[in-house]
C-alpha cells in the first residue's frame, strides 16, 4: 500500500535540498519473475513511468542519479 502515484507525488512535493534515495524493485512481471514481490515490483514500474510523477519529478528539479553522481556530490568538484 506504500507504492503508488498517489504515495509518490506527495513524497515529490516534501523533498528537500542534496540526496533523497528511494529504494525499490520495478520490474516488468512476465512468467520467468518468480519473486512474492511480482506485484509491488510491477506497481513500482508503472509508478516511476506514471506522466504525473514525470511531469511532478521536473517540476520540483528532482533527477535520478546513480552512484557515480552522488559520489561526485558527497566529495566535492575535483582539485
């Protein structure tokens, strides 16, 4: 009950200022996915493509990172 547009867009609004990490496991459910997790991990797919969470996530400067950027931000620019 934690995933969904809903859930997300109100995290949306309420991020600060630096990292925010949101932690899940979208995924396409097909037959080889063989986890107790198939639903919310399908859920957690059509959330983050959701247009409201797109359009939300510009409109708030929230971009996904990976490690590399946060690494980058956590030192520092390079001497």
């Amino acid at each position: 009950e934690q995933v969904g547009v809903e859930n997300l867009l109100r995290m949306l609004g309420n991020i600060g200022p630096g990292i925010t990490e949101l932690i899940c496991h979208p995924a396409y459910v097909d037959g080889g996915l063989d986890s107790s997790y198939r639903l919310v991990r399908e859920v957690g797919r059509a959330t983050l493509c959701d247009p409201d969470v797109r359009r939300a996530r510009a409109a708030h400067g929230i971009r996904p990172a990976t490690f590399e950027d946060v690494s980058r931000f956590l030192t520092g620019p390079a001497s």
